[in-house]
C-alpha cells in the first residue's frame, strides 16, 4: 500500500476490525500501532458485554465499516 494510505487512517479505505487485546494490546507500542489501524480490543471470552461492543456501536451509528 502508499504510505499516504497509512497516513491518513481515516479515509474510507480504512475500516474498523476487532483484535485479540491479549495478543494485540499487549504492549503500549502495540497498543498504539493497532489502534492507530483501527482494531478496537476484544476480551475473548467476555461475552458481548464489553466495552469494545460499546465502542463498535458508536462506529457504526456514525456510518462507518466494520470487519469481523
């Protein structure tokens, strides 16, 4: 991809996902790298009462995309 896609997360190009938070927020830098792509944290095991399934409702009443 252009650097200029990865510059510019919030371009249409770029769509929400979900991550494992004990495998891709397991350091601040990961922390930071994922959720600057977008990756919104998922406990695995928690059910779907948690914070991240807040946050995805947010994204999705704005219109925005989600890949599960």
């Amino acid at each position: 991809m252009p650097l200029r896609t990865f510059l510019f997360p919030n371009s249409p190009r770029f769509r929400w996902t979900l991550g494992a938070k004990e495998v891709c927020f397991s350091t601040p830098r990961h922390s930071l790298f994922f959720r600057l792509g977008k990756v919104l944290p998922i406990v695995r095991g928690d059910g779907i009462y948690q914070q991240s399934m807040n946050e995805i409702l947010e994204e999705l009443h704005k219109g925005e995309w989600l890949h599960i």
